[in-house]
C-alpha cells in the first residue's frame, strides 16, 4: 500500500470576473496570488492561484476565472463547501472584517470549534474554521495581520447521495472516521494542514450542477514515487484513475469517485517556486513550456489583469 494521505494539496473552483475573483481573495481574505497561469484543458480562461507566503501544498485555492459562466448550483457529487483554518483568537477580527466589507458572515458551533460561514462573490461556500492548534504557517505579507491569517485548509465538505462507497474510498486514503453530528460524518488524516473531510449524505437534496461558484475538484497531497500505487489501488476500488499528468508545478492523477466529486492526487513537487522566484511569484502569466510557443495568441484571448493592479494586490 501506498502511504497514507496527509491532506489536502489544492482545491479548485470556477469563477466569474477574474478581476472580483482575485479582489477577494487577495485583499478580503487576505491570500497571496502566487501564480497567474491559465487552465492547461482550456487556454482561453486564467488559473489563478492564491495561498499563502510561498504556496505550500496545502494552503493553495485555485479558481477557473469564466467571464461569462453561467451560475452553478450547490448540491450532491460535489463538494459543497471549502474550509479555512485560522487561530482560535482570530474569530473576532474575521467576523469584524467581513461585516466592514459588507459581506454577510454567520458564526456557530461545529464539534466544539467556532465557524465563520461566508460565500465567495460567486456564491462558493466558504468556511473559516477556529482552532487553537492553527500552525504558525507562513502567512503572506498583506492586508491581514500574520496573527489572524488563515494558515491554509482546515478540510471540505462532501455533499452525497450515498455516503457509503465514499467512506470506503476515505478510509484506504487513511482517512479514519472521528465524530458525527446528524447528517455529517468527520474524518481526519495525520496532516496539520487540509487534514478534515466532512460527509453529508443527502439523498433528498438536488443533483449540483458545475458553473460559477463551484468546486471543480479536490486535491490531496502524494508522493511521486506513490503516485503509481495509488492507481492501482484506486482501480481495485472500482474507479477509473487517469494516466500521471504533468501539471508543470505537480504531477496529477484524477478520478471521479464512486459519489459524483472529482479527486486529485498532486505531488508536493516540483512547486510553484519552479518557474518563478518566491518572492515574485504571481507578477506575470507563467505558461508550462509546451504552451510558451502559443503565448501571444494566450494573451491575446485573455481579459486584462494589468501588472498594476495585480502590484496593488500584493
């Protein structure tokens, strides 16, 4: 068997306005663009990628920016909502932040930790998880104090019809079942980052349907060299992995999981320092050697971020 998943490594949704995408990101939540690429299936759409100081794995929200992409709809074979992880002492300055912004923001009680629950411009749900044992990080230099910085992913929430072939694909990742509270089912990886999967089975609830304010997919952290294994292993539960893609700053293999939702396996490395310094990562669009010829034609289809205002968001 291949080593256990520690976590989350990306997760990516479709967008609408580029420009409002990378608004909120960078300065109402405080992210770092750190890489401003396009989608590698579909040139003619940005791949914005936001996370912290140096976008460690674990930490990196990337967007499928559509200026003209109809509206999706939440619902089951999806993820239905992406959580954040910030200190436990942050709860306040968020809450007081995202009403400042006038953006709504509603604050409860999940198995003993303070959520702040938000929805992106496009209607993403969005989740601000408080926990006393946040990591210190390496929180990106911007409008958020380092203190009250989201440090990367606290986890998702799966929405499914039927829970339990999910559950089973979960627990040979390593996934270990930690708690349940009606509907959703908690479980927990070794990892300190990205390191929670809720499952809310659903049946009742209405198919989702992808487009703006979605997730498109979920991606957890392996090794090169486990990479193969994981194939194996994912076609002996049944599923059609992918052949090992190179994405230019990780290798990936997907598969559409037995309840509907798209996963990823990404590698940690090469990362996204590969092709641009730390310290200037996300200052221009980056294209994978195998698109650099079509460069001019890319740009040309692409709506304008202009490098004044991507230095305004830094």
């Amino acid at each position: 068997m291949p080593a256990d998943i520690p976590g989350i490594h990306h997760v990516t949704a479709i967008g609408s306005d580029p420009r409002r995408n990378l608004e909120f990101y960078t300065e109402t939540l405080g992210l770092r663009l750190v890489k401003r690429s396009v989608n590698q299936d579909d040139v003619s759409v940005y791949h914005l990628f936001y996370g912290d100081h140096g976008g460690s794995p674990g930490t990196s929200m990337t967007f499928f920016p559509y200026p003209d992409a109809r509206q999706g709809r939440v619902g089951t074979g999806q993820a239905s909502a992406v959580a954040f992880l910030i200190p436990e002492r942050a709860v306040e300055f968020w809450t007081e932040r995202l009403a400042a912004a006038g953006i709504d923001a509603e604050a409860y009680d999940r198995f003993g930790d303070t959520v702040v629950s938000v929805e992106d411009p496009d209607g993403l749900p969005l989740e601000l998880v408080a926990r006393a044992d946040a990591p210190a990080g390496d929180p990106p230099k911007g409008p958020v104090p380092d203190e009250h910085a989201i440090r990367g992913f606290f986890g998702v929430t799966l929405s499914l019809a039927t829970a339990g072939p999910t559950q089973e694909v979960l627990q040979t990742m390593g996934y270990s079942e930690t708690g349940a509270d009606g509907s959703r089912r908690r479980y927990e990886s070794s990892g300190d980052l990205g390191y929670v999967v809720d499952i809310l089975e659903e049946p009742q609830a209405p198919r989702g349907q992808p487009g703006a304010g979605t997730v498109h997919h979920v991606a957890f952290r392996t090794t090169a060299e486990d990479q193969p294994e994981w194939r194996d292993v994912l076609s002996g539960q049944g599923l059609r992995p992918t052949e090992i893609i190179d994405r230019k700053w990780f290798e990936s293999v997907y598969v559409r999981e037995h309840g509907g939702v798209l996963f990823e396996f990404a590698t940690a490395e090469p990362g996204y320092t590969v092709d641009e310094d730390r310290e200037a990562l996300g200052e221009r669009l980056v294209l994978p050697e195998w698109l650099e010829a079509r460069r001019d034609e890319i740009e040309a289809g692409l709506p304008e971020l202009s490098a004044a205002e991507l230095a305004d968001d830094e």
